[in-house]
C-alpha cells in the first residue's frame, strides 16, 4: 500500500463503522401485522450475502495490514 492509503483506511474504517445502523440502539413500537394475511415480503437472503461480503472484506483489510 502506499503511503497516503496507509494513513486513509483506518479512517475510511472507523468512519464506517460509525456510520453502521445495528451500532446506534434503538426502540420501537412492535409494527401491526400486514392485512394481507402476514406473508413477509422481500427475501433476506441478498442482505445476508451482503453482509458476509462485507464482513468477509474488513477481515481481509485488517489482515492484510496486521501482516506489516
């Protein structure tokens, strides 16, 4: 890496972990149920991928620097 990246990615990462939503609590009123019969909408399954990538790239980044 170079010089500048070196003093960049550990700011790039504490401001992305500040920016992170499960990080900040938070409480909510339970949400009513759907009229539609309380079928969910969506699939999770594209979140979780994106979050295993995510996950699977900091740890890549923060091995990678703790070799030096």
């Amino acid at each position: 890496m170079s010089g500048i990246a070196k003093r960049i990615a550990p700011l790039m990462m504490a401001l992305g972990l500040l920016l992170v939503p499960a990080a900040q609590p938070t409480v909510r009123a339970q949400e009513e149920a759907p009229a539609s019969g309380g079928e969910s909408k969506g699939d999770p399954v594209p979140g979780y991928l994106g979050a295993g990538l995510i996950t699977l790239l900091v740890l890549f980044i923060m091995g990678k620097s703790a070799r030096r």
